[in-house]
C-alpha cells in the first residue's frame, strides 16, 4: 500500500507554501483487495504520516473509473475552498485566543520576559491569514506558533486549507498628530470586544418589536430626547471618536471633524430642528365630488430595522441613517464594520450610555454576524458598502420581502473641461482633495478617475504635481494629512491594481507604497488601458487614473458605457455642456465645479441609482427612507351617494362613470335623467 | 382564442429573444427619445385615444377571459395561492357583475382619469425642485432633477388586465422610462389585445408587449432592468424580487392582506353598513384586496351590527341572495372549495349567523356572516377573498388594536367610529398601506394620495404623482462657482484649520470671529 512518493511530498510542500487549498483523493480504492472498515484507517495513517504537511487536508476515497464517490470529490472540493474563503470575526477570534492563552501561556525568557498577545485579527482570506499584536514577536517560540495554530483549527475548523499565522510587534504610540507614526498603531486597552451571542438574537429583537409595540418610540418626545443623546454623545466623545479613526484609519483630525463629526452633529441638529415638521401628516387635495372627505398622508415608522455600515466612515456611514431610524421612531440593530474594530468598540461600548438600549442595540461582528442578522425579519434593511454584499443583502431581503436601501460605489467620474487658470487651480484642488483627501480616496463619492482633453494632460499633470506637493509636502509618507489603507486585503488590491505591468508604465506621479504600514503615496497615472482593472473597477484608494479624450464632449459617452456611478463630477463654465451632462447622463448625484459636498447638503436626497444603489438618505430624506407614508381618508357619514350601494343598474354605471371622470354636468344631467345610457340596457 | 396560443408556443421566447427586445428598448432610451417631454404628452394622449377608440374590443375581451370556466379551472391548477392573484383590484363596488361593460367601463374610465391627471400635471412634475443650501457649501445653488430610470418591466395581474397594466404604464411614460409590459397569460384575450393596441397606439421601439407564461416571465427576469413593477401575490413576489437582487434592480410589489375593520357603536349604523357593504360584496364579492377581511367590534354591539347588515344585505341583493345577478361569483372551483373549507372547518361550525348557502355548479357562495370567530379558527388565518365576513367580538374596543397589530400589516383598515380620540388612536396606532375612516375601500380611487402596501402587504407605492415618482430616480444636482474657496478644506491639516471648520460648521458666526482671532481654545 505505499503509495506517497516523493513527487507527492514535493507537490504537497509546494501546497502549503502557496496556501492552496487541498484535498487528497485516492483513487483506485475498487482495486483494494478485501478491504473493510479498517483499511481505510490503516491508509489514512500512512497517508498522514508521510504527508504531515498536509495534516488538515480531508481525505475522500473513489474510483474514478466507475464513477464512484467522483461527486464527494467535488463537494468536497467546494468545502475546501469554502473554508479557504472563510472569516472569522475579530470578536470570536480573540476568544478562541483568549481560550488558548488561559489554557498554555506563552513561555518565560532566561531573563522572566514573557510574550503577551494583545490583540488578533483576521487580515486576509484564501490562505485565512491571521494578524496577532504582540509585545515583542521573537518572545514567541516555533512550538508555541504551532500550538496557536492547532488551537485555532480545533476551535475554528478550516479543513482543507493552509492557515497563516503572521506575528507583529505592537508598535509604541507616536505622538497624537505626530507625522508619521505608524498607522497600525492601535490602542488596544481601547477596544473591548463585546462577544455577542448570536443564540439570543431571536428573543432579542422580540424584545425590540414588543418595545415598538409599545408605542414609545413614536413619542415625538422619545425621539427628540434620542436625537440630543446622539448630539451629547458626538460633543462628550470627540477625542475618543477622533482616536479611533486615527488608530483603525490614521485618518487626519480635520478630515475626521469634516467628514464625520462636524457633519454628524449638523445632521442631528437639522434632525431636531425639523422633527416636529416631518412628523406631521400631510393634508391631500379631495375632488369635489368627494363632499366632506378629507385625506392626508401620515407618515409612520416601519418597526425594526437593520443598518449594515462600512468602514471608511465608520461613524458617518453609521450614525447618518441611524439619525434617521430614529427621527421616524423606530426601533434599530446597528451593525458596524468589523475592519474598523477601534471605532466599532466606541460604537458598541459608548454610544448606547446615550441612547434607549430597549430601542437601539449595536452588535459588533463580522460576516457571520452578518449573515446571521440578515436572516431575521426586519422592516427595513439600510446597507452601505460594496456591489458584491449589496447583492447578498437584497437576496436574503427577499425571504421576508424586506424592503431595502443600498448605498453602494461606483466609479466617479470627474470631467474636466478647459479653464481658465485661476478657475483650474481651484478645480484640481478640489478634486485633490476629493481623492487624496477623503479617507485616501476610500470613500464611494471620492473622484474615481478624471476625464480631460488630451491637449490638456500634459499641463494638468503638472499643476497636479505642484498642488499635491503643497498638500502633503515632499514626503507624503510624513505627511500628517493623510489615511491609511484600511487592511492588509485592500492593500493587496491595490497593489494589484498598480502592478499591472501596463499600469504601472503609465505612473506619472507618485506609486510608492509601504506594505508594513499601508501606505500608498498619493498616485497618478495618465491613459491606463481601458480594460485594465484600475479601470473596470471601483478604485478605492489612493490611485488617480486620468484618461485623455479628443473631445470632452466625448466623456458623455465615456460616463454612459458603464454602470451608473454614484456621483458625477463636472468643472465646466460651458453652459450647453453642463445642460447636455445634465439631461444625458445618469448618476446618484451630479455636483458642478466641485465635489463631495453634495453628501453634506441635508436638502438633497443622497443615495445611487442601477449599480450605485437604490434608496436615497441624509435630512428629511433619511426620515423618508424609515417610515411609510400612510395614505389616511376621513369621511363623515352626511353625503353618500346613492348609486354606490346594489342593486346595479346602468344608470347608476353611466353616474359612476362621471364621478370618475370629475364630469360634474353630465354627473347632474343623468341625475335629472335629461342623459341616456350609452349601454344598453 | 385557442389557436393563438399555440400559435404563441410554437414561437420560443427564450432568454436569446429577452435579451434582444431589451436590447431595442434600451437603444431607443439611450437615444433619449423618451425624455423629451413632447414624447411622453404624445404617448399619454395616445392612451386616451386608445382607450376612447377600443372600448368595444375591451368588452369582448374581458368576457371571453372571464366568462369561460375551463380557463379559470386551468388558472388555478398553476396557481395554488390564487387568492392573492386576484390582489389590487382597481375599481370600486361594481365588479363582476356578471357582465364584461362595466368591468370595461371602470377600468377604462380609470386609466383616462390617470392619464388626465398625469397630462395637467407633467410639466410640474418634470420642473426640478430647488434645494436649499446651506453655509458649509456657501456659495452653491442646489436642485433636485427628476430623470427616468431607463427601461421597466411591468408584470401584471390577470383579473383586471387593463387598468393594472396601463396605470402603471402611464407613470412609467410619464416619467421617460422605455416600458416592456408582461400582461398576464392567465387572461389570453386581453392580453392580446393590449399587446395589438399598444402596437397600434404607442411607440412600438420604446414601448413593447411581451404576451407570454413562465418562461417568457422568467426569460424577461434574467435581463437587467432599471425597475420592475410586480402586481400580483408574495410568492411570485419573492421570484421577482430574487431575480432583482441579482441586477440590484429596485422593484415595486403591489400584493395583498387581510383588512380589518374596526366598528364602534356610536355610529350611524345604517350608512355604516351600507359603505360596508360596497366594500365587501359589492367589491367582485370580496375577492379583492382591499375589500373588508374581517370585523372587530364590541361583544354587545355586535348582535345590533348583524341585524343591520341583514336588513341592508337583503334591501341590496333580495331575499335569495344565491341567485342574485348583482353579486358576482366565485371565481374557479379551486377557489370554491378553499372558501368551502373555511367555512366547514370545526371551530367556526354553529358561528354562522347568516347565509352560508352554497351552490358548487354555478360557483356561488351567498354573502355569510360569523359571529364570535375566534382567533386561532383557519378563516382568520389566511386572506378570505370570498364573501364571507367573520366578525371577531371584544370586550373593550380598544382591544382591536393588539389584534391588528399582531398579524401582518394589512394593505388597507377601516374603522366605523364618531369617538375623536379613537380614531386618532388608530391613525397612530395601526400599521397598514392605508386607512380610511367611516368608509372602506375609496382611498383606492383618489390620486391625491399613494396607494401601496406596507411590510407584507407590499412595497412602494403609486397613482398620481406618487407613480411619476416611483418611476424617477431623484438626482441630487450641486451647482458651485469656482469663488469661495476657503482654505481649509485642503491639507496640510493644521489645528487652526479644525478650529475653524468646527466653527463654520457649527453655523455659529461668534464662533468663527473666534477662531479667526485666536480667541478659541484648541
């Protein structure tokens, strides 16, 4: 029965280096002379004894000659790359760590120094790659990796699958602002993952829907008093909240007060202001015929729901529906972003000190949080992040017809007509700080690529080299005013992105990039190819494509031959264009000579259309997208008109007929009977 | 009519052919035809016209599709939910009787008033609406565009094939989209005809019929769409809605509920009873959706309601109420038997207070009337669509709220009632598509408010302005001059910069003197 050979092990090594996923099929198992139950033991043995390497490889038996068990193999095989892609979330990680280290504790050096783990995460898939902060790397011996290792597959599984283990010094903290401290610094004593068992979830959100039930949330009192929780919550928590960023983000004070805060508290503010005003219902116009009916529309809240935030503004895109959840007075689940793990604590830990616990309930987690949370009921669902999810989301909305608001991304165009240079000046700021200045261009309105003409490029190339340098200095890399990238996973998109061989011949500027710290030096590239990834998806980050045109009328077409984008940018003092931009082109939002500054107007419903999203939020908007507009009629029971009531004949037929058609003289022509049927009778 | 539809099998529509009709529509939207408003006006008096000239060939139709049993027994057999097929009924009081004229006439009569009012209104509705701006985007102009979504799939119901597909048309157009409607195979003639004056009418290259079953429909929902519209039940809604996720198409559900109708006893019993009446059996005899599901009311007025609805039942409909022409029948023998089973089910035996008769040929039920149903018996489990009333009684009025509230939000509640507090108590605490207070069903026919469901009973809503609105995306637009370019907006980030922002932002102009002096704490 030997079998491994030494190609196998060779190929088996080779495996394990890539992180491929793996699973081993013996074959010819019909050729297994009197074969029983023990037989399969005996060669499982062997085989892993010879193939240690692949210890966690499942073993499917078949014959592929007859067909037998070939389709377990390609179970199997599914299995396997399911778990290659699986995650864990940080809450549930920490405690299967915190689980091992309570069981073994990592040993003591000569000199009594022990290593301390703070703090695990996930920061990859397929291989599942795990990140562990420690206090000094080196404390930590091979057995002891090894036993990490074997406590993390006996708790969290990942059959058929290479696991990486990555161990990272915790970096001491920099100063508050200083320049260039290192963006993976993390205040660990800050996050507290509050473990949530998602086994109580369904009696949970019981609870939520009695306490709707009840009728408090619809208390214009209940939701004022939540409105001016959140406000104290944004004014108390300021250096928290602006730590918090710094530590998942790096994200600069003054972007962290411009995007998040500072526009929080306008929202909450405008939510107060205009609560009263939203709550009331609506008269609607009655024909005449309707004698003494009066009709309004009131609106009312829609019960529980669910919002799903992302992590580049993890406040923002939290809170900013949250406002309006709560103006239309319902109850809430908020489930932040499990990769901004410092602001989600805050979140989770803070926040509901402020608010009604009974009403609103954060619960923090990853996907399988996620997954799990979806497949409750809810009123509504309010998701904010990729395509990819977005779809999830409506699928799984579908079990309880739930209905949904997506905010998606998309590739923003910015079309940049001739200008004058005063005019061009301040346009490229803009759209600089667009980019590089909104969370490192990860935010879904940021400037995706720039459209110009091609006998500007040149110039604008250079101008653009001069301001980014009067933004960020010489060394970027030092610049206070600049986000990191969020994880290691995006980074590596990233990079991919720029190490298209194509690509990366058409860098004008910038293209550094610093792994350890996930950093990417401010980027332009000028004409990638068309069907490069940089150009057929959302660029999230800090890399500027700028494609050339003959004309710029021609980005018209350009912007039309792919998927509605979320926002559209357009620096033009060229009316006919601003009008033919206007009627010809499909977007979320349109801004002219500026951008982003549509996501702080509370006047104007912010939200995508086809692939950016469906829904609309922020102001009033965001009270809409939370309640129904209930269609209310009152009749008094003076007026009724006879020939609503059997038994039918055509008389009363031809008098409905002009009811309908507000036809009042023929309505009283066959009143008097002086008008004949036009049916026969 | 038989021939037709093998005529129809033998021509595949595939998903080959769904792609290319998609195709068409889209290349005439993108050719932005649709947007000018001289198109949409044309379109709309088009229907007008359409609707004046065919009123004949729509009488024809509607009774070969509802006069012939053996199609409605085929119907249900594909379609054992059929109760909710039936869902969002257009027109009032006058259903089915027994005769295709005045089925005809009322939805003809409704879809020309949509598409008056839609003609009075477009110029207003396509006028963008001004936003106010605020300091922190000083100096802009902000205004919000009406722009169409780009081509629609309609899929409406069988049973009132005209007004259900061209209502929904009508605001599709109105709003520039490119339309592709699915009329229901379920009413052949009429689907038919639609699909012949649509071509003959309507832009054929921005305004297509697909007549088709299963999987025509199922073809049609592989394509990417900018908006489906579905009419019907939640069953098929769940298809459709899948089939969205999948293109993150954002869709409309039209669907169905069980409404309640809360009655107290300081009323005027006997107008009460008559607009309960037109609601309930006078609605195609209760199959519709938003015709009275059940009543609540207090124990001891409840012997005084029945006697007033059998005085008035019997002034409507005569003493043999099985036999009345004015009340329309059962649908299908399917649907026959599910209503037979409500009423044979054990805990609602000795319940029945009036009527009850049955007659299986001629699929007749005559209005029926349950006192003291109780809540867990199988009639109060799923949508009647029949002409039965159960009546649920309480102790105290107020009762009637839980019992509302713990089911699924109906798509309309009614309530009898002169206490002021009472019914304010139920506008605030009742969650249904819509209300109407001392009437039933009419808020159906106003356009000034939205009609839809809410939680089960639907999503989004339309009539009026609210269908121009379901139909457009509203885009945010920013205009912004190249001055008032503060600074501050652009890194490098200083501690001034912060300072300063929080104070613009903040809207406090002492705030700002501070900061630009240097009288703020940092």
């Amino acid at each position: 029965m030997a079998c491994i050979t030494e190609q196998d092990f060779k190929i088996a090594e080779r495996i394990e280096k890539e992180g491929k996923g793996c699973l081993i099929v013996v074959n010819k198992w019909d050729t297994i002379p009197n074969k029983n139950q023990q037989s399969a033991v005996y060669y499982e043995q062997d085989v892993r004894e010879k193939l240690r390497i692949l210890q966690w490889a499942p073993i499917v038996y078949a014959t592929a000659i007859s067909g037998h068990s070939v389709d377990r193999v390609i179970v199997a095989a599914s299995e396997v790359e399911k778990e290659r892609s699986r995650r864990l979330s940080t809450a549930t990680l920490n405690q299967v760590v915190q689980e091992a280290l309570a069981f073994k504790s990592p040993p003591r050096t000569r000199g009594g120094k022990r290593g301390r783990i703070y703090y695990c995460t996930q920061a990859a898939i397929r291989p599942p790659t795990f990140v562990f902060f420690v206090n000094e790397a080196n404390l930590f011996p091979e057995t002891y990796r090894r036993y990490m290792e074997k406590q993390l597959r006996k708790d969290a599984g990942f059959p058929g699958t290479p696991i990486r283990l990555l161990w990272r010094n915790r970096r001491k903290m920099g100063k508050m602002d200083g320049a260039g401290d290192s963006g993976l610094c993390i205040f660990f004593h800050n996050i507290v993952m509050t473990r949530y068992d998602v086994k109580t979830l369904g009696s949970d959100l019981e609870d939520m829907r009695d306490y709707f039930r009840s009728g408090k949330t619809k208390d214009w009192e209940w939701r004022n008093a939540q409105l001016k929780g959140l406000l104290s919550f944004l004014k108390q928590n300021e250096a928290q909240i602006f730590q918090a960023l710094k530590d998942d983000l790096g994200k600069p004070q003054v972007e962290a007060y411009r995007d998040e805060i500072g526009t929080l508290v306008k929202s909450v503010r405008f939510a107060v202001k205009g609560l009263k005003g939203w709550m009331s219902s609506n008269g609607a116009k009655m024909p005449k015929v309707a004698l003494l009916t009066s009709g309004e529309v009131v609106p009312e809240p829609l019960g529980l729901v669910l919002i799903i935030s992302s992590w580049n503004f993890p406040f923002g895109v939290s809170l900013e529906p949250l406002i309006g959840a709560i103006a239309a007075g319902n109850t809430m689940v908020l489930k932040p972003s499990e990769l901004a793990p410092a602001c989600a604590s805050v979140l989770a830990n803070v926040l509901p000190t402020y608010l009604d616990k009974k009403a609103v309930r954060i619960i923090q987690g990853g996907p399988e949080v996620g997954e799990k949370l979806l497949q409750q009921k809810w009123d509504k669902i309010f998701f904010t992040g990729s395509v990819r999810v977005g779809k999830l989301v409506m699928a799984a909305a579908v079990e309880h017809l739930t209905p949904v608001a997506l905010e998606l991304g998309g590739k923003c165009p910015a079309v940049l007509d001739s200008l004058a240079p005063w005019p061009m000046k301040v346009a490229i700021n803009r759209i600089l700080v667009s980019k590089f200045g909104t969370c490192g261009g990860q935010a879904c309105i940021a400037v995706d690529y720039v459209l110009v003409e091609k006998r500007l490029a040149s110039s604008l190339v250079e101008l653009m080299k001069v301001l980014v340098k009067d933004m960020f200095g010489e060394k970027p890399r030092e610049s206070n005013s600049l986000t990191r990238i969020i994880s290691k996973q995006h980074f590596s998109r990233l990079k991919s992105l720029l190490n298209d061989p194509e690509v990366k011949a058409s860098v004008v500027h910038g293209g550094s990039m610093d792994e350890e710290h996930l950093y990417i030096e401010p980027t332009i590239i000028v004409d990638p190819p068309l069907n490069s990834q940089i150009m057929t998806e959302e660029v999230f980050g800090p890399l500027l494509p700028i494609i050339t045109l003959e004309k710029i009328e021609d980005s018209i077409n350009f912007i039309n031959a792919r998927p509605k984008p979320l926002a559209l940018y357009a620096f033009t003092k060229n009316q006919s264009f601003s009008k033919r931009i206007l009627s010809e082109t499909s977007s979320g939002s349109v801004v002219f000579n500026d951008a982003n500054i549509q996501y702080c107007a509370d006047t104007l419903p912010f939200g995508g259309v086809g692939e950016s999203g469906m829904g609309s939020y922020h102001g009033k908007y965001s009270f809409d997208t939370f309640s129904h507009y209930k269609a209310i009629l009152r009749r008094s029971y003076l007026t009724d008109f006879w020939y609503r009531f059997p038994p039918w004949n055509y008389r009363k037929l031809l008098l409905f007929e002009a009811t309908y058609h507000f036809d009042y003289i023929t309505l009283l022509l066959v009143i008097l009977g002086l008008k004949r049927s036009r049916y026969r009778c | 009519m038989a021939t037709t539809i093998e005529e129809k099998e033998v021509t595949v529509f595939g998903e080959e052919e769904a792609k290319q009709l998609v195709n068409e529509l889209r290349v005439a939207y993108d050719s932005g035809r649709t947007r000018s408003y001289s198109w949409r006006v044309a379109q709309l008096k088009n229907i007008l016209r359409m609707c004046d000239d065919s009123e004949k060939e729509v009488v024809e139709a509607l009774h070969k599709d509802l006069a012939k049993p053996e199609l409605e027994s085929t119907l249900y057999e594909r379609d054992n939910t059929g109760g909710r097929q039936l869902a969002n009924i257009g027109v009032l009081y006058l259903m089915k009787w027994g005769d295709a004229v005045v089925g005809s006439a009322l939805q003809l009569g409704m879809i020309k008033n949509a598409c008056k009012v839609a003609l009075k209104e477009l110029k207003n509705w396509i006028r963008p609406e001004k936003a106010k701006t605020s300091l922190t985007t000083f100096p802009s102009s902000a205004e919000i565009v009406s722009e169409p979504f780009g081509v629609i799939l309609i899929i409406s119901a069988w049973n009132y094939p005209f007004l259900l597909s061209i209502d929904p048309v009508i605001g599709a157009i109105a709003a520039g989209n490119a339309v592709l409607l699915k009329p229901s195979e379920l009413a052949p003639a009429s689907s038919s005809l639609l699909a012949k004056l649509f071509a003959q009418y309507l832009d054929t290259c921005s305004i297509k019929v697909v007549e088709g079953a299963v999987s025509e429909t199922s073809a049609l929902l592989e394509q990417k769409w900018d908006k489906i519209m579905y009419t019907g039940n939640g069953r098929v809604g769940r298809i459709v809605m899948a089939a969205a996720a999948k293109h993150l198409t954002p869709v409309i559900m039209e669907l169905g509920g069980k409404c309640p109708v809360v009655v107290d006893s300081d009323i005027n019993l006997q107008v009460a009873v008559r607009r309960l009446i037109a609601g309930k059996w006078g609605c195609n005899n209760g199959q519709a959706c938003i015709s009275p599901d059940y009543i609540l009311t207090t124990k001891d007025y409840a012997p005084k309601l029945v006697d007033a609805l059998k005085t008035e039942l019997e002034k409507f409909y005569g003493k043999n109420q099985l036999e009345s022409k004015d009340l329309s029948r059962i649908v299908n023998s399917n649907h026959f038997a599910r209503l037979s089973k409500l009423l044979e089910d054990e805990k609602v035996s000795g319940k029945i207070v009036y009527g009850g008769e049955r007659d299986k040929d001629k699929l007749r039920i005559a209005p029926t009337i349950l006192l003291d149903v109780l809540r867990d018996s199988l009639i109060m489990n799923e949508e009647i669509f029949g002409p039965l009333l159960p009546i649920l009684t309480l102790n105290n009025i107020d009762e009637s709220f839980n019992v509302i509230n713990s089911g699924t939000k109906p798509l309309a509640a009614y309530i009898f009632t002169n206490n002021k507090k009472l019914k304010e108590k139920f506008v605030m605490s009742v969650s249904a598509g819509g209300i109407v207070i001392n009437d039933t069903t009419i808020h159906m026919a106003v356009h000034t408010v939205p009609f839809g469901g809410v939680g089960e009973s639907g999503m989004g809503s339309y009539h009026g302005k609210f269908s121009f609105d379901a139909f457009s995306h509203k885009k945010a637009v920013v205009y912004r001059s190249f001055t008032g370019d503060a600074a501050l907006r652009y890194p490098p980030y200083t501690g001034f910069k912060l300072r300063m922002m929080k104070a613009l932002m903040g809207g406090s102009f002492l705030a700002i003197l501070r900061a630009l002096f240097g009288g703020s704490k940092s």
